[in-house]
C-alpha cells in the first residue's frame, strides 16, 4: 500500500523578508512554496506555525495547513507518476482556489483534524449492532487519549502530520503522568500492555481513513514493536472458595446476593463479565445430574468467537441457577466489581497481601503491595477455573472445552502458573516424608 507523503513547513528569506514556506524533496526535485505568511520572531513554533502569542494563530495555522493539504495532494497525486514540478504545483494550488495573500482570515474554512475525523470514526463504530462494550470503551479511551494530546502539545494534528514521528510522540506522551494536571481526561502514566491498546485502536482508525478514501498509510512501518507482557494470574483457591460458600448465607441486599451468588457460580464457569452478565435459559441443558451450559462467548470481534462446554452437577451451583432463572441481571463491570470489592472488605475475605507489578515502556516495572480483596474481579473467575482445573488434573484439551479458548499457547500460561502451585505442593510433599523418617528412622529397616 502506497504511504502517504507529506511537505514541511521551512523557513526562508524572500526580498528581505522572512516568510513560511511548504517545503518538499524528492529524487533531487524541489519544491519551495511561498504561503505568503511571514515569520516572526518569538511567535512561532518548533514547526514554523505560529504560537498563542500571534493574534488568530488557530485561524492562521489553519489557512497554512489548508494550502499544504493542496500542496500535499498534489505530490500524491503525482506519485509514482512523475517527478514534483514547482510550476505545476503552482497551477495546481490555483486550479484548486486558493490563495494565502487573498483569503480573509475570517473566512478560512479549516481542513479536516484527525480528532474530527475520528469523531466520524467512532460514531461509525457506534452503529455497528454487536460492538461489544469492551471494544467501545477502548474507543472512548483512545479519544480521550487523543484529545489530551492535542491539549498537552498545544497543537492540532492533520492527516499530513501521521508519520512515524506522530507515533513515537504519542507513545513517549503516554508515560507522562497527568493526575496532577488540570483539564485532562486521562489520568496519562499508560502501562505497556495499555499503550498496546492505544496504539490497535489507532491503526484501525487509519485503516477506516483508507477504507473510506480519505488517505493511504503504509500501517505496518509507522508502528514500532511493542511486546505484550504477561500479567501475574490471581485467583482463587479450592479453599478460598469454600470460604466464600460459609459467607453466603450472610449477604445482605438484593443486588449484593445476586453478585455474591453470580461470583460463586462464575467460579465454576470462568465466564468473562460480558458473557455472564447475558446468560438465559436456552445456553443450559438439562442432564440428569444437573446441566451442561453451553455458552457462546464473543470477545472483541469474530476471529475470537468461541464456545464453552461446562457441567454444572453440584447442588448449590444448581440452585443458584435456578433461583435467578437462569440469568443474572448485573449492573456494569464497574459497579459489578466495586460491588464485590466491598463485600469482600466487609466479610474479611482474600485478605492476603499480594504485591502487584506494573509495567512500563523503557523495563520500568512498579511494584505496589494491596490486599488480594482489592485486585479481585469478575475475571479472576476466569482465572481461576481454569488454574483449579489444571490443579485438579484435568488436560489441557478439557480446559480449553471448558473455557472456550481456541489457543493452547493462551490456555498454557494458566497451566505455567498451575504447574508453580504444584511444585510447592510437590516439594511440601517431600520434605514432609523426609521429616516422617528422620524421625523414624526404624521404618528404613527391612
């Protein structure tokens, strides 16, 4: 795919005077195109716009960067086709209308800002019938993130600015922490896996600007390598489950029994929030011992549909089910899990203290100590039906019918963390046996 070539803005003297100047190279042929705005001093930016101190600098900026939007199509234009030609392009800007030095201030229409175009970017988005909300809050954040860019640099970023330099820009705005900053959405301080997020969000946002013909990028060069890192898997055990079971009898509130009982049950299911939260009937069929839920789950997109085979023979897990009529009515993942937070704080369960890593760019990794109560969530549901199955010694193949994951390498990192707890559990074995003969050291005799 053809990548989008873009001028510069330049500096030059013309009869004495400084104007700013579109600048443009390629295979020896020049362009120098005089915009008619002249330079002046203290006013201007690191990329020759003018700055807050020159009177409509947001209007004249946006009259410099429409004409080198022309400029821009033209070498695009030509691309590939023939070598760049000041006369021609000259032509080209006046076949176009415009002229810097006769177009009032007042009357500049701007060009098109990449914030405007992902506005029609995400209301697209928006009408798609089965976005998930996952996918559609990565959209709001990655908005947010943009904007607070833009507020952070002072500046409005175009089409012609998406380059490699954009990128690493945005990736170096993203560890900058803005909690203590006014008037922005984000709270900045992005880890790496987050950064990941921001920048998939982006390259689908350029791939929609070429599906609908507004420009053409070479994607897969503007992205430098990011590697995803892997998280610490928490979860909860056997007996940390059984703990919650005691508990139950003495939730209190309606909502708060449907989330205790929904997180009981999900212990056993490994639902993700979203496919929990839209459980019916006709996912569950009846067997003599009970149920087989056969659930469809959807994360993201189509490539990552997949279904889940799970029994549900236990007693209470029955009763649960049928209690809430095969579905629980649950408020969003926030206020789900902030929910649970609270219970937990209140009954004193997963008191442990556990210390949390995060990761950032450049192999900076924080390590804060919290309580486990405060870091569990709908998922480590997830998590720990999987990591309990493998405990239980059930293979790899009956973990992934039961979780639905199509990937044995994904499936494989609970199995890693599975394998630990059984080494500890191995190694406790071991030494207990050898502390039982030492001391009796007679049942060596034969």
């Amino acid at each position: 795919m053809k990548n989008y070539k873009a001028s510069q803005l330049k500096i030059y003297n013309n009869n004495g005077h400084k104007y700013i100047y579109i600048y443009y190279k390629e295979d020896n042929q020049t362009l120098r195109i005089n915009t008619r705005f002249e330079y002046e001093k203290n006013k201007m930016t690191k990329e020759n716009l003018y700055n807050s101190k020159k009177k409509d600098h947001q209007k004249l900026n946006g009259h410099i960067h429409e004409m080198q939007w022309v400029v821009d199509s033209y070498i695009n234009l030509i691309s590939g086709h023939r070598p760049v030609n000041q006369k021609e392009c000259l032509r080209f800007v006046k076949e176009n209308k415009y002229h810097a030095s006769k177009v009032p201030v007042e009357s500049i229409n701007k060009m098109t800002s990449l914030s405007d175009y992902y506005e029609q970017f995400f209301e697209d988005k928006k009408m798609n019938p089965v976005l998930k909300t996952i996918s559609l809050k990565n959209y709001t954040s990655f908005k947010n993130f943009l904007r607070d860019f833009q507020k952070y640099k002072n500046r409005t970023y175009y089409l012609l600015n998406v380059d490699k330099k954009l990128i690493n820009t945005m990736i170096a705005f993203s560890q900058i922490d803005l909690r203590g900053l006014k008037g922005y959405k984000s709270k900045g301080h992005l880890q790496q896996n987050t950064v990941l997020k921001r920048l998939d969000v982006f390259k689908e946002f350029l791939q929609w600007l070429e599906e609908n013909g507004h420009a053409s990028f070479n994607i897969k060069s503007l992205f430098p390598k990011i590697k995803k890192t892997s998280k610490e898997v928490v979860y909860m055990t056997s007996d940390e489950i059984l703990k919650l079971i005691e508990v139950r009898a003495k939730i209190e509130g309606d909502y708060n029994k449907l989330a205790f009982d929904s997180f009981i049950f999900n212990c056993e299911c490994g639902l993700r929030f979203e496919d929990l939260g839209n459980l019916s009937k006709s996912d569950f069929t009846k067997i003599p011992e009970g149920y087989i839920l056969l659930k469809e789950l959807h994360k993201h997109n189509e490539r990552f549909e997949s279904e889940a085979k799970v029994p549900i023979v236990d007693p209470l897990l029955i009763d649960i089910i049928e209690k809430y009529n095969f579905h629980f009515d649950l408020k969003r993942n926030q206020v789900y899990n902030r929910t649970l937070h609270s219970l937990f704080k209140k009954h004193e369960l997963f008191t442990e203290e556990m210390i949390v890593k995060k990761k950032y760019l450049k192999g900076v990794t924080e390590s804060i100590p919290v309580l486990k109560n405060d870091i569990i969530t709908c998922h480590s549901c997830r998590r720990s039906m999987i990591t309990n199955a493998f405990l239980e010694g059930y293979n790899a193949a009956q973990v992934m019918q039961m979780s639905g994951h199509k990937s044995l390498k994904t499936a494989e990192q609970y199995s890693n963390f599975a394998n630990d707890e059984l080494l500890n559990k191995n190694l406790e074995k071991k030494v207990n046996a050898l502390v039982s003969k030492k001391a009796d050291p007679e049942e060596d005799i034969v």
